[in-house]
C-alpha cells in the first residue's frame, strides 16, 4: 500500500494544475486538453468517457448553481496518481463540502479522474 505524501499545491504535475485552474474557471476546453483522447471521468455516481463526453460533463458539471472553491490539500500516492481536496461553499444543496479529485496520470495528461466527497 502506498502512504500519500503531503505537497504544496505548487508540486502538483503541471497538467493537473491547469485542468483544476481552468475547471474553477468553468473554461472547458481548456480543461479538457489536460486528458488522454479516451480518459475516464466519474462524479457523482455517472461516468463520462473520451473527449466529447468529458467536454458535456465539464460544460455543465455545477453550472445550476453558484460556489466558491478553494484548493485546501494535494497529496502524492506516486509519480501517477495525485489526490487533490477542493472545499466549495455555495448554493447548491448542502451549501458546503470537500472534494477529493483523485487523478491518474498517463505520461503528462490525465488518464483517469474521480471526484468524490472526502
């Protein structure tokens, strides 16, 4: 079993820093050149495959509602796998949670991506 490793949110792979800076930004398709062609996401319970899918998921993913986020934590498994914790504060239900987004890299893009409540 691998022990994660605290790290500032500057040690994170470049990729994965422009995908969380333009996904904040709600810019989708800058978001989505941070993933391989046949990348998997899944939020939520649904799972969205490939460029295309990815780009509806990033279009409106939270677009219903108005939030805030913060990158709170990132944490290195190992040289592929990253985890970072956004807390978001809105006005969707609940109004407040942290989210783990636990990143698989292939090369330099990402390959796979779980949001999960932490």
């Amino acid at each position: 079993m691998t022990t994660p490793t605290a790290v500032p949110p500057t040690g994170l792979p470049a990729r994965v820093q422009e995908f969380l800076t333009a996904h904040t930004a709600r810019d989708a398709d800058t978001a989505v050149r941070a993933f391989t062609p046949d990348a998997v996401v899944t939020d939520e319970g649904r799972t969205f495959r490939g460029t295309e899918e990815l780009l509806g998921f990033l279009r409106h993913s939270g677009s219903e509602f108005s939030y805030t986020t913060e990158l709170t934590a990132v944490e290195r498994l190992d040289d592929e796998h990253w985890v970072a914790v956004n807390h978001l504060e809105g006005d969707f239900p609940g109004g407040v949670v942290d989210l783990a987004y636990r990143f698989t890299l292939v090369g330099d893009l990402i390959a796979e991506l779980v949001i999960a409540p932490r």
